[in-house]
C-alpha cells in the first residue's frame, strides 16, 4: 500500500493487540509498593441532617490504618470544581465539599473513608462506622422542586433554582399570533428526557501516592482530562502545580462520566498525602450508578408555529434542567452553553425565544452524558417539527425538507446566535432515504398498518455542534496540543494533549502523521494521558479530540517537515523554498531523481556536527492549535419499528444512519463511533432511566434495575455517509464521538409515536409503557 | 476473618497452590493473587460479564464463582487463549472487525464468543447475539462484535476442515 493512502484508510487499530491479549493496564490493574485501599461510606438518605459520626470501632478494626470525615478535610481540600458558576452557584449555592458536611443531599453521597491493608478489610470497617441521620422530606420531581415549600436543599438561599433566566415574551407571542391570523398552526408540547447512567463497563478508579520527602504527588485516576485534573488537584489540595502529576492509563470507556473532577480523587489524594503511602480506590457498580454523575434530566415546554404549508416562523421553548444535588465541572452549563445554541437543529427558523430554570434536586448531580445537552435540543427539535407534520397531515421528511437551511447559505448564522460551519442536509437525508427504500418502507407500512399492526417509521434530521471551543466559548482556553519528535533513526514520537479512551486516538493521529510524512504508520508511536510527557491539553470530551487534537498533531508535523526541508535542502545543495516531499522523499520539485529519505534527513538533524549555520539541531516541536469555531456534523436517521398490540414490546426492525462527520479519517472508527453512538441513543429510547423514589431512594442501584442495551435487544445498523468538510481546520474533520447518540433518540421516539398514532409517548418505552398507552389505561 | 483455605489450581497451564480466604472471589484470586489483570470486573451482579473466564473449558463469570470453587480445576484466562506471541481466530477477530473501542469488555466478550463457537462452530447472527446476552458492551453497539465473531467462526471451520497438519 503506498503510503500516501494512509489518510482516509479503515486500517485496523494499533491499540488493539495489547487489548485483546489482556495486556492492557487500567488503574485497577496497577499494584504499588505498600499499597492501601480505600472504601467509601455513603448516605443511605436522599437527603438528612448528619447528627454525629462515631468511626472508633472502624479505626479500631485490625487492618485499618486511617478512617477520615469532613472535619479531617476542613481547610486541607476542596471544594470540588465547578467550572463555570452561573447564578447563586457563583454565591456557593451547590458547592459541595469532598465530603458531606452537616447534610447529606443524595443517596450515595460520601460521608467517610476508610483506609486499609486490603480492600475486603477496608470494607469490613466501612460497615462499622456509625452515622446518625435525621432524615428530610427530599425534593425529588424537578417541578415540584421549584414550587413554593418544597424541601429545600440549600435552606440559605430559599429556593432550589440557581439560575432562572426567562426574558419577555413580547416578539415571539407576536409571530404565533400572525402565523395563526395566516392560517397556519401553533403546535405545543411538554417533553421528558429522563436522567440516564452513562455506565462505562469500567468504572471509576484512582490511585494516589504522595512522597513525603519530595512533596510531589503522582495521581493515576481512570479520567478523560489529564490535565484539567492535574491543574485543579493541585489547587484543591494545596500543593503547586509542578509538584503534581496525573497519569491516565488505559480508560475502559467515559462517555462524559469522567469528564470532571470527583470527591473520591481528592480524599485519595488527601489520604495519601496523610498516610504517605499509595491508596487505591476502584469504585464498584452499585457506587457508579450511585456516585458518579448521571446524564439528561430535563422537562421541556416547546411552542412551535408553521404556516399550512409547514414552514417554521417561531419557535419558543422552556427548559427545565435537574441539576441533581451539586454542581460539579459542567452540571450548570448544560443548557444555556449546549443545549440552546444548538436547539433550530437543522432547520432556519426566524424566531427564536428560550428561557429556563435551573433547579437543584436530592439526586446525583447530572452533568456532560454523551451529547451533553445536543440530544436534549435535537430531541425537542426533532420531536416538535414532527408534530407540526402530524398537525399539517404531511409527509415528516416534506416538513423537514422544507425547513432545511439551504448549503448556499453557510456559514449559517442560527437564531440562538451560532454560525454553523458548512452542511447538505438534503444530501443526507436524500441517501437516508433511497438506503432505506424510504416510500416502500411507507408502503409497507401502510399495508400492515391494514393487517392491524403497529407499525411506526421514525426520520431524525440532526445536527450538533462539536470540536469546542473556539476563542471566547468558555473561561478558558480550549486548544489542544501535540509535541513531537522525530529521532534519529526516523521513528516519530508524538505526545498528545487530547486524552483519547477507547475512541481510537492512537491510530487516527499515526494515520495523519504518516499521511503528512510519507513514512510506514509502524514508525510512529503516539502518547497521552501522562502530564509529565505530553504538552498542557485539554483533553478528549466533546467529540474534540480529532478536529482540535488532529489539528495540533498536523501543525507540528508541518513544522518539523518544514524543518526537515531546510536541512535537508543543504544535504541536496539547493534552496530550501526549492525543496519539495514526496513519499517520505525531499528533492527539488521537478527533479525527484536526487532526493533524500525522512530517515536520512532525521539522522542529519540529530546526528551531524555540520549542520549549516543558524540551523538548531534535533527534530522537535510543540503545536498548540485552537479552533476558531465550532463544526457541525449532521445526518439523516431512520428508524422502524414494530409495536407488539397484545404485549406492548417495541421491537427495531430495521435502522438506517446516514452521518456527516466531514472527512473521515479512518472509516472503520467512523462508522464504530457512529454504531455505539446509536446505541447508547436507542437506549434512552427504550430502556434507559434512572428511578428514585418520593424520599431519594435509588431504584435502580444495580445493573438488574438500570437496564442497558445488549446484543439480542438491538438491530444491525445500516450506515452510509455523505462527507462535507469543515472550513474550520486544515484537516476537515468534524467530529464523531457524539453524533450517534444525538441522531438516534429522536427517530426512534418518532417512530414509536408513529406506531401508537399519538403525539408523544414518554421515554424509555418500556412495554408496561406502550401497554398502557395502546390499551388507554 | 475465616481461617484461610489452601486451593491448587490451573490456570492457564501452569499449576498454583494458594491460601485463600473461602469469601475470595476468584476474579480477585485470579486478578489479585496471580496478577493476571486481563480479566475483569465491570459490576457486582454478575450482569456484564467483563470477569468471564474459562472453568474446566466452559465459561464462567469469575464474579460469581469463589476461589476455593475452583479448586482442583483448569482455568483459562485471556492471557492464556492463545500461545505466546499468537492469536486465537477470535481475538483475530476482534482486531479485523473493529470489534472493540474501549476494549475493558473485550476479554469477557472474548471468553464468551469462545463458547458460542464451542458450542455452536457455524451461528447465524440471532444466535451469536443470544449467546453474547451475558455480556455487556458499552461502545460498540455489538455490530462489530458480532462480526468478529463470525470472521472467527469462519476461520475456526476453515482450519477445522483443513487436512491434519495443515492448521497448525
């Protein structure tokens, strides 16, 4: 294969053999000298008042070497980080500290830590600590949380709402009033996205280990943002940045849950720091789907107007966002950064108001789930221009068609104020629709529909915004980074900023290296995850790590080969802007008869004692790239579905993607992305949801209760592509990561609402669910 | 804490003699007393499967069977599915189907692919998502793991068909 084919190719990933033999090393693989392990009380309460915390007896328990509490803490760590404060958040509203104080706000938050010898006897003396609770009523249905006497968690502050922001109304009650005095329609809605678990199969873990004579910690923590973590633990736990290091091993999987900072990173931290030993903690399933944040949780309001022909004037919207007990990193962030600048979806609607309150609630605190707010406008999106379809008694795919922002119009400046980057949401749906055999799927239908069954077919048009950020979109910086070197045998190091975990980093950044230098992909070795190696980044979430961390990759390539033209310019004695590559090959353009290899270059870089004057020698750069605007991926899903009349069981029979990710790097990882991505949406749809009940109990604590996708449960998936470039970096890339997840959920709610022939039926829709609606109960 | 028990185990071919405790599970005995950390631990109820190793060559989740239950038994592992420096078709499989993305799943998924094809060497798709009901994978959406296992279940009766000598 010539080289030059790298980029664009479905080469097999370099990650993989280590992975497949049981090589791998994640954070509860790695044993240290003298090692503790950590267990971690915590509440059994939705919300109540600590009274007192009797630990003797734990300390007391042979193999235990430390029991801390809150009073340990006070002063040496904390509070946990919020990133961006919004409202009475920035008044402390909703911070938390590492552990509770005088209250607990949820069920599993942590109240105490126990470290011991091994982690079957830090356990043995967990259950010896006695804490008295005096429970409270909790505050658990978000709109009754808002309400007048509801049970407040933050009594100073006299309500549950952070931040309520809800302008006048004036300008859009003016365009549904004239597009009904037109004669066209006002469709209204009030939708649920309910809290889901994100439930990576690897659950959080940490390893801290504090050397006393050096001062300097080194922290391991199952985590998608080695930095970010890195900078703030430093600050959390009053020690200087350069004296912390965090290391990030193989991560089994993230989906947003370790895109933040948590409780358990820091008291680890704390402990050791105490102890002067290593302590491990692995979080366990029951305390993940407890502890770590939870995804979605909103209740939206939606008004959207059209005129009989089905074009959209206004749109109005309300969102309702259960922030769960405590801000955390992005808890706060979610709507107005996420979900509002991306809530016209594909579509150029005039008018635009939104308003929203954000409530704390005695749950887990939610935060970034895959999609991160995108599914929650695309889901309103996409759910209210069927129902204006439904309403017009028109084709879904003629309303959407109809409303699409047309490709002469990017860069598209959106009522929500976001310029969209480039699309062809035609094209897309067009291929959506001829791979699905789109009028005889309706035909189909039609015919079974006769024979008395539910059948239903589901579009989604989505877009999504991705590749944060650009200049001005958050308090700081979201650049990425890449350092590289090339040695002297030829061999390339890149050090990577972006924090890759399971999406494939490792072999995309390598393709583009070897696209950009002409040499064998088995030549580069790409790093991250460790902050002592790897420049300050900002890590992987947000379907970045390819559009804004392939893009640092590419510029530091460009430099070096920059550099290697100049060397390698004297090596072929003429004029480095004379100079040109090739196939890993200077020589001067025209003449590729004489040339010089990349390897023989790298050698002359590194090695030679005659380098022309003014020439550095060695090979190695660092490039910092940030975006200078977001991409916006789209595509077209189509989904069909089957609803058993007597049972209430929903079955997917077929499903049919159409993504635009702009250029694809490596097509295999594309559609992979693409097909985990449908099926975490599928599970929002069908059988995801997190329950607690009126007091803050946790219903669904175990994997038995939070039900997740498996293998029998979901269809093949039929994936096709349209690629249009991002103008935003050199690469064209989009993003991937979270397009999946996005698209999925509304075309199978579609779907089902299709089959049943209602407006709206509630997510997940579990057969008892469908039942009941079908038989009226 | 119960008085230890001494075990003696196979695992992956070669033979342990172990004082255990009779509440050890044996993906801890087998993770944290062999260090053989390929297998592993993604729940506490036995849902995901991510523990699933080999007990006297059938599958097992490693969470639900106690160390001192296996003693007297062979064990098998990732790290001993294929001989040193080789793959197993299945592992093979998963490399060239992209049958992975985070890989924390794969070594279960792995283990239990095993037994569908012990059990089964030719599977249609319905059959090898039924089978893979015991296993959890957050990333993949099982796509691709079910073609890895079909590209193993291929090459398996391939080299099955092939005259003596000749697979090897």
């Amino acid at each position: 294969m010539g080289v030059a084919a790298i980029l664009g190719a479905p080469i097999k990933r370099r990650e993989d053999p280590r992975l497949i033999t049981g090589q791998a090393t994640y954070v509860d693989d790695i044993k240290l000298y003298g090692m503790l392990h950590m267990a971690v009380l915590r509440s059994p309460y939705g919300h109540a008042r600590i009274n007192s915390i009797n630990t003797e007896a734990a300390r007391k328990h042979p193999g235990v070497v430390a029991v801390f509490t809150a009073e340990d803490l006070k002063g040496a760590v904390g509070p946990v980080a919020c990133a961006v404060p919004l409202g009475k958040i920035t008044e402390g509203m909703g911070i938390r500290q590492p552990l509770a104080e005088d209250k607990v706000r949820f069920y599993g938050d942590p109240v105490a830590v126990v470290i011991a010898d091994d982690r079957y006897t830090a356990r043995d003396a967990r259950d010896l600590i006695e804490v008295d609770y005096a429970p409270l009523p909790a505050a658990i249905d978000v709109e009754k949380a808002i309400e007048e006497g509801a049970p407040l968690l933050y009594e100073q502050f006299g309500t549950n709402v952070a931040l309520s922001v809800k302008p006048p109304t004036d300008d859009i009650d003016k365009v549904f009033e004239q597009t009904k005095a037109d004669g066209g329609v006002v469709v209204k809605g009030r939708l649920i996205n309910q809290r889901l678990a994100p439930t990576a199969v690897e659950t959080r873990g940490v390893i801290a280990d504090f050397n006393k004579g050096s001062r300097s910690l080194t922290l391991w923590s199952s985590s998608q943002i080695p930095h970010i973590l890195r900078n703030v633990l430093a600050a959390t736990v009053g020690l200087p940045q350069h004296q912390v290091r965090v290391i990030v091993p193989e991560v089994g999987g993230g989906f947003g849950s370790k895109l933040n900072i948590y409780p358990e990173e820091l008291v680890a931290a704390y402990a050791s720091m105490k102890i002067g030993r290593p302590v491990k903690w692995i979080e366990d399933r029951s305390e993940a789907l407890a502890a770590t944040i939870h995804g979605r949780d909103q209740v939206d309001y939606f008004e959207i107007s059209a005129t009989k022909e089905g074009k959209v004037t206004g749109l109005k919207v309300y969102a309702i966002l259960d922030m769960g007990s405590y801000c955390q990193l992005f808890t706060d962030t979610m709507v107005l950064a996420f979900m509002f600048p991306v809530i016209c979806g594909a579509y150029d609607i005039p008018a635009l108001y939104t308003s929203t309150d954000m409530v704390f609630t005695n749950k887990v605190p939610t935060d970034a789930y895959r999609g991160a707010g995108r599914p929650e406008a695309t889901f309103l999106i996409e759910r209210a221009i069927d129902l204006v379809a439904r309403e017009l008694g028109k084709d879904p795919t003629e309303v959407r068609r109809l409303n699409f922002i047309k490709p002469e119009q990017f860069p598209y400046k959106s009522a929500s104020g976001n310029v969209y980057d480039s699309g062809n949401y035609e094209a897309a749906l067009d291929k959506a629709l001829a791979l699905a055999d789109y009028q005889n799927m309706r035909a189909e239908q039609a015919q079974k529909r006769a024979e008395g069954k539910l059948v239903g077919i589901g579009v989604s048009t989505y877009i999504e915004s991705c590749a944060i950020g650009p200049k001005g979109f958050a308090p700081v910086g979201l650049y990425e980074s890449a350092r590289m070197r090339v040695e002297q045998s030829g061999t390339v190091m890149v050090y990577s900023g972006s924090s890759p975990h399971g999406q494939g980093g490792e072999t995309t950044f390598a393709q583009i290296v070897a696209e950009e230098f002409g040499i064998p992909i088995e030549n580069i070795m790409v790093l991250h995850g460790d902050t002592d190696s790897t420049p300050e980044g900002r890590n992987t979430y947000g379907s970045r790590t390819t559009a804004v961390g392939g893009s640092a990759v590419y510029t530091a390539a460009q430099r070096l080969k920059e550099k290697m033209k100049q060397i390698s310019s004297h090596m072929l004695e003429a004029s480095a802007s004379d100079v040109t590559m090739e196939d890993g090959k200077f020589f001067v353009a025209g003449s590729p008869q004489k040339s010089v290899t990349f390897a023989e270059v790298a050698a002359t870089a590194n090695l030679s004692n005659t380098l022309a004057p003014g020439i550095e020698p060695g090979l190695e750069t660092t490039a910092f790239w940030e975006p200078e605007a977001l991409t916006y991926p789209f595509g077209t899903h189509i989904c069909l579905v089957e609803v058993d009349k007597d049972t209430g069981v929903a079955e997917i029979k077929r499903y049919v993607a159409v993504d635009d990710c702009g250029r694809q790097i490596n097509p295999m990882l594309v559609e992979g992305q693409i097909h985990g991505g449908i099926a975490q949406g599928i599970g929002q749809a069908m059988i995801e949801g997190v329950v607690y009940d009126d007091d803050g109990q946790l219903l669904t604590a175990t994997l038995t209760d939070y039900a997740m996708p498996i293998a029998s449960e979901l269809p093949s998936f039929e994936t096709g592509s349209t690629v249009t470039p991002s103008p935003i970096n050199p690469l064209g890339v989009k993003g991937v990561g979270e397009a999946g997840t996005i698209g999925s959920t509304p075309a199978v709610a579609n779907a089902v609402a299709d089959a049943l022939g209602v407006e709206d039926v509630e997510m997940p829709f579990t057969s008892e669910r469908l039942w009941k609606v079908i038989h009226q109960k | 804490m119960a008085t230890k028990r001494e075990i003696t185990v196979i695992v992956n071919g070669q033979q342990y003699h172990s004082q255990v405790e009779p509440r050890m599970l044996l993906v801890h005995y087998l993770r944290d007393e062999l260090d053989l950390t390929g297998t592993h631990i993604g729940c506490d109820t036995s849902q995901c499967g991510a523990c699933t190793v080999l007990l006297n060559g059938e599958s097992v989740k490693a969470c639900t069977v106690l160390a001192v239950q296996a003693d007297g038994s062979e064990v098998t592992t990732i790290e001993g599915l294929a001989p040193e420096g080789s793959l197993h078709p299945i592992q093979e499989g998963f490399w060239e189907k992209h049958g992975l993305q985070c890989g924390f799943c794969t070594p279960g998924m792995i283990m239990a692919s095993y037994q569908i094809l012990k059990d089964n060497p030719n599977p249609t798709e319905a059959e090898i998502r039924k089978g893979l009901e015991g296993n959890i994978c957050r990333c993949t959406g099982y796509q691709n793991i079910v073609r890895a296992v079909q590209y193993a279940a291929e090459q398996m009766r391939t080299a099955a068909a092939a005259p003596v000598g000749a697979g090897e």
